[in-house]
C-alpha cells in the first residue's frame, strides 16, 4: 500500500522569504493548541523550532520545561526545500517523509507539501495518512498561509 498526502498553496512572498517563514518562524505560525505532542496530552506546548540545518531537530518544548523531537532534517535548502524525517511521539525507526518545495512564480511562491513513507508506520497505515491529509489542510493551508499573508501586509 502506498500512501502519500500531497499539499500546494500559494503565498505572496518570495521562495526565500516563505522559507524562512516556514522554518525560522515555525514557532509563530504552527497550531500548537491543536497539533502538538503536548496538545495530545490535554495541554499546549510552550515553543516549536527547526536547527537550521542538515541534521538538525525539529523539537517542541513541552509545559514542563523539556524537550521531544518531532523529526530530524534531511536536506535543507534555504529558498528552496525543506525535507524531513517525521516521527513525532514515535521512534525515529518509525519516521514518515516530508518534503517542502518553494517555487517562485509571477506573484509569490508555489509551495508545495509531500508526505509519504506511511508504510513505515507499524500500525494504523491507513488511518494515521488520513489524519496527515486533513492536518495539513490546518498546518499549511491554514496557519502557514496566514503568516505569509501577514508578512507580506
């Protein structure tokens, strides 16, 4: 069974700049409340933020004080691309693959979202991909969307 969660929406700002919104601003724009290890367990997490680099974590930090990481970063690209290996509240073993592309076009930039590598996953496949396919219209379409909106006002 392949399964793949495949998201685009366009925002107003150049590939570099909605970059660096997507990553650099995670923890302004990312729907902690709702989409968050802490938000799972009946709380809200303090801050979400993205290492820079090629290697780098992905961690949200928990009401207490410490610290889960949500996936490691594979290829980063300023301006470009973001990918990820995404395991949050599992093993990294477990890890799904996220892909992010910034493409510019005549009046912003075309993002787009893939999300794959369910298969990984050792149980509910199917269920945990339907769930991802209707996050993601939250995440991005929503929260991210609207911080480039403001950025770019």
């Amino acid at each position: 069974m392949t399964l793949r969660v495949e998201k685009s929406v366009h925002v107003p700002l150049p590939p570099d700049e909605a970059f660096r919104v997507f990553t650099d601003d995670i923890a302004l724009w990312w729907p902690l409340d709702s989409h968050s290890l802490s938000a799972s367990r009946g709380d809200v997490a303090e801050t979400v933020a993205m290492e820079p680099r090629t290697g780098g974590k992905v961690t949200e930090t928990l009401p207490d004080g410490s610290h889960a990481n949500w996936a490691t970063i594979t290829d980063w690209t300023p301006g470009a691309r973001l990918s990820l290996d995404w395991y949050v509240g599992r093993d990294p073993s477990e890890a799904t693959q996220i892909s992010v592309t910034f493409l510019a076009d005549a009046d912003g930039t075309r993002v787009d979202l893939v999300h794959d590598g369910f298969e990984n996953l050792p149980e509910r496949v199917a269920e945990t991909a339907a769930g991802y396919q209707s996050g993601w219209d939250r995440v991005l379409g929503e929260c991210f969307t609207a911080a480039c909106l403001r950025k770019a006002a």
